[in-house]
C-alpha cells in the first residue's frame, strides 16, 4: 500500500528476529525458581566456577524439592508430608542422620472413619494403636522406615507408650510391623531377632518366607543367619560368650541374645543344618 499515512504493524503471527525473542523474552524465562537458584549462586557462591557446574547443582536441588515438596492438593484429609530413612539405606554402627539417605512419604494420621469410630464408642487408645500400625504400614510401603521417636512425634505421645501399641497389635496381629529398628536391626528390642529366630526354627519356615512375614530383606534374613551361624558354631565348641563376641566380632550384648534365643527356642545342631539347607536353596 502506497498510502503515506497508513503505518504498518506487525501482526503477532509475523516472523521476528531471534535477536528480538532473546532480548524481549529471555528474561522472563529465567524468572523461575530455577533461574533464582543459579542468580543465587552466582551472587553468593562465584566459587562454585562454571555454568555447567552451577546448572548440575541447581537440577540436583530442584529434583529434592520435587520429592520433598510434592503438590499437596492431591493430599486427602487428615494426611501430611513425612521425611523418613530410606528402607534400603545401608545402616552402620556411628553413622549420622546427615550422612543417611532420606524418602519423602505422605502419612495419614486422621484415618476417613476415626471420627465415627470414636462416636460409636471406640476406645482412644485402640484408634491410637491402628494409627501406629498403620502409619509403619504407609511408610514402609512407600520405601521409608519410621521410627517409634517419629511415631511420638506424630501421635503427640512417648516412645514408651508407642512401643505398647507395637507389642499389643504384633501379639494380636501375629505380625511384625516394619520399622527402622526391626529393618536396619538396630535398638535394644529383641522382639525381631526372636520372631525370626521362631519362624526359622519352630515353624521350619523357608527364607523368602520369613522374609515376607517379617518385612525384612532378604540380605538381612541372610545376615541373621550367619550370625546365628557363628554364634551357635562357638557355643557348641563350649567357648564363653566373652570369647564368642571376639571370635565373631559380635558385641558381648547381642551374643548373649542369641544364646538365650537358642535356649527358648532348643536349637540343635540338627534343626541348625536344616536351615541352612533350606537358606542355601532359597538363594
């Protein structure tokens, strides 16, 4: 068009140059939390040298704030967000909650019918020993291991009482319920040295079996058998517990567990090469 007054407007459509995109749109995209973490390390943390560098941190954040921060509006009432030990982590004696990996998991610590529940009658302390169950339940489900000090937590509690509610719904369930101390074997809680001490002695249970009744990995049934290994080797040799504990770098504590447990339970040398055929066979 030839007509001098009329001016020409780009429709939004039209090609641009890549020079205007950049300029104009570049920075709106860095507008981002993204883009807030590196500004942030550039500013605070210029040693951390190099884009590359930089960027391969803030995706590693970005990624834990995913996991740990998910969208809550999927959340159902009476559910939160918990941060647990994760199930497979590998625990050793010394070895600090900063230096453990860690889950995200979503608990449910007001169940849908524990309002109706309670109005029909139901007693507090057996809506307080479900929710104990199931809270070890949910996170063990979604690859964590909870604590009784969490569950106190939790429940607004003590571990005392906490311990209490695991016994009688393991008594009443005859079950254990999966928690850290069970899992990683840790505590001064016999209550699954000694199941598992049952099912592979008293009830000829195999491994893949004791594994599902107990929630433990195969690797720590396996572990539990060696150790029962060579503690039940020295005490049939008619070496002390003092001396067992060094032979097989046991503590002196959990030797003499597994002597009593061998006891209770009248472990014979016959019933001990029963089980590790059966342990051999599993593998």
């Amino acid at each position: 068009m030839n007509d001098p007054l009329f001016v020409h407007r780009r429709l939004p459509n039209e090609q641009v140059s890549k020079e205007y995109l950049q300029s104009t749109y570049g920075p709106q995209a860095q507008k981002t939390f993204v883009g807030a973490l590196e500004a942030f390390f550039s500013t605070e943390f210029p040693q951390l040298a190099g884009d590359r560098a930089r960027r391969a941190v803030v995706q590693g954040i970005t990624e834990m704030v995913h996991r740990f921060y998910p969208a809550t509006t999927h959340l159902r009432q009476g559910q939160t967000t918990w941060v647990s030990v994760a199930k497979d982590e590998v625990s050793s004696y010394g070895k600090s909650i900063p230096k453990t990996r860690m889950v995200p998991v979503i608990l449910t610590i007001l169940a849908e019918d524990e309002a109706s529940q309670r109005r029909d009658g139901k007693r507090l302390r057996d809506l307080k020993r479900e929710a104990v169950a199931r809270l070890c339940i949910e996170t063990d489900a979604q690859g964590g291991c909870i604590t009784g000090a969490e569950l106190a937590l939790l429940l607004k509690t003590t571990p005392t009482t906490i311990s209490k509610y695991i016994a009688q719904w393991q008594e009443e369930h005859g079950k254990l319920l999966p928690r850290r101390g069970s899992i990683h074997d840790m505590g001064p809680t016999l209550t699954h040295k000694k199941e598992i001490c049952r099912l592979l002695f008293l009830e000829r249970k195999t491994v893949s079996e004791t594994v599902r009744l107990t929630k433990h990995s195969t690797h720590a049934i396996d572990r539990y058998i060696t150790n029962f290994r060579q503690v039940f080797t020295c005490k049939t040799k008619g070496l002390t517990v003092q001396e067992t504990a060094r032979a097989t770098k046991l503590s002196v504590r959990l030797v003499g567990e597994y002597h009593r447990l061998f006891d209770e339970y009248a472990v014979t040398s016959k019933k001990f090469d029963t089980l590790l055929k059966e342990s051999e066979k599993s593998r």
